[in-house]
C-alpha cells in the first residue's frame, strides 16, 4: 500500500550540486589522472543515487487505489508530478553523459584542469534547469504527506448533519481513540476510529465538514473531496437525531439522506441516534449515553458489509 508519509525529502539544486561536489572534493587518487577520474565517478554515483531514490519512492500512480488517485490528484496533480519526475530522469541522463564523456577525454590525455572545469559547468547547469521540478516535488511531498492513511479494511464512513451523535458514535465503538487526519484540500478534519464485530475488523470514518449538508450546495473543490469518500466507502451509516436538538429538522436531515443515497453507489444505512430521548423505532435506533441499541447497529452493519461481499464474489 502506498504511504505518502514515507516519501523522503526532495533537495533543491544547489543543495544536492554541494552534495555531490562535497563528497567529489573528499576523493583521492594515486595520480592526477585517477583523482580526476574518482571526482567524477562520485559525482555519478551520488546524483545516479540521488535522482532513482526520488523516482522509485513515488508509486506508479495509474495502480493506486481510485481514493488515493483521486485524492493526490486534487492535492498536487498526477500529471505535474510524472512531468517533474521525467525532468529528473532527463536530467540524470544528461548528467551521465557528461561524466561518461568527460572521463573519457581524461583517459584520453585531454587537459584535466579544463575538462573537469567544464563538466562541473555543465552539471550545475542541468541541475539548475531543473530546481523547480525539484521544489514542486518537496512541496508535493509535503502535501501528500497530509493525506489521510487508511487501512484495507471494510470502511464504514459516518454521516449526517451536525450535533446528531456521529463522533459520539465512533468513539464509543471504536478499540482505540478516534485518530485526527485532515483533507489537505478542504481544510476539513475526519476521525478516524477501527472496530471489531465477532471478529471482523472495521475502519470507521467520521466526515464533520464534508457529508453534513446538502451536497449541491459544495463548492468544486468540497465536491472532490465527497467524490474520494466515495471511493472509501464499503457502507455509510446515516445518523438521525429524530428529537431535532442537533438543530435540524428531521424532514431537512431526510433530504441529505435522500440526497447521499443518490449519490453514493453503496449501502446506506439509517439509524437513529438519542435513543434514550426519543421511542421512534421504525429505523434501528442507538444512545452513545446509555449504550442501548449499538451492538445491535454494529450488527446490522457487519450483515449488510457481509452481503454486499457475497454479491461482489459472485459478480467476478
């Protein structure tokens, strides 16, 4: 699985040219020739090293899952970062080249002095030609290193409108505190919270900020970011707080259910929530205060995830 988190830090041109012309100037040799020689030939091997270590760190993007193609691309663009990663292989290459030449005309009985003068040159040039490449690639380092990381595990992502219970609900049935990750892109927080039904290991998603109002209303850039909890979802749990005390009332809360039903190609289901203040009962009803009715929610749950497994296996 792909860990945005575990891409090293990409050094700007002048930065890696002290690198590699530091660890040049510490060489020796049993000759001026030879010394020229191991100069170069380090500097070969720490760009070489440099450039494929940056390259083979990023993933091959057209195999990521749809969430994370989806949501890196809205962070820093798919097709920017292969354009900066192509400009450090064009200019690794070019960089070989230039050594491989240079080292040659050395054996050759060329002057020293002058050609490792201008193979220097031509180095920092190439180098210099691609230092935006490499400050975008930090930069997008950065920001992918803010998306969310999520398990392979059945997701249940958590919806509805404020104050109805939803993080009430994930902390109380989650094994461990309910994880913070933020969309880099929306500046919208998600808890993340993991459970387990008789033996099954569930990932639980709470999305305060991004499936709490009607979707219509979103801009491009929130849209986008609904469109990855799509990917992320094997299940929505929509939460109803019937005694309206979140704020909303229960026709308004109907309607984005309505609307995410719509909109999401997986289950969804309705539960209500406060059920120590409330008798309605025609949708599974739970309290994060008293306990009362979660087990049986997580029950309906793993059922519906278990069915729609079943329906996926026979449609292969």
């Amino acid at each position: 699985m792909f860990e945005p988190r575990k891409l090293p830090t990409v050094l700007y041109a002048e930065e890696l040219l002290d690198k590699a012309f530091r660890r040049a100037s510490k060489v020796s040799g049993r000759n001026k020739k030879e010394k020229a020689i191991n100069k170069l030939s380090t500097i070969s091997n720490t760009l070489s090293d440099y450039f494929d270590k940056i390259i083979k760190s990023h993933p091959s993007y057209d195999n990521l899952s749809d969430f994370y193609r989806e949501i890196i691309d809205v962070v820093v663009g798919i097709g920017r970062i292969r354009k900066s990663l192509a400009a450090l292989k064009w200019a690794n290459d070019m960089c070989q080249k230039i050594i491989t030449r240079s080292i040659r005309k050395i054996k050759g009985g060329k002057d020293i002095d002058a050609t490792l003068r201008a193979a220097y040159g031509r180095i920092a040039s190439i180098i210099i030609q691609i230092d935006d490449e490499l400050r975008f690639l930090n930069d997008a380092r950065q920001k992918m290193r803010e998306v969310p990381a999520f398990k392979d595990l059945p997701t249940i992502v958590v919806a509805g409108y404020p104050n109805v219970g939803k993080s009430s609900f994930v902390a109380k049935i989650s094994s461990v505190k309910p994880e913070i990750a933020v969309y880099p892109f929306t500046t919208k927080k998600i808890f993340v919270g993991f459970a387990e039904i008789d033996g099954l290991k569930l990932q639980v998603v709470d999305t305060p900020g991004l499936l709490d109002r009607p979707i219509h209303k979103r801009n491009k850039i929130e849209k986008r970011a609904v469109l990855c909890l799509k990917y992320l979802a094997d299940c929505i749990l929509f939460i109803i707080d019937p005694t309206e005390t979140c704020g909303y009332s229960l026709q308004s809360q109907m309607s984005l259910l309505n609307e995410i039903k719509r909109e999401f190609k997986v289950i969804t289901i309705p539960v209500y929530s406060k059920a120590d203040m409330h008798d309605k009962r025609d949708l599974p009803a739970f309290s994060s205060v008293s306990g009362e009715g979660i087990q049986e929610v997580l029950e309906i749950v793993k059922e519906e995830l278990k069915r729609n497994k079943e329906l996926s296996q026979n449609l292969i």
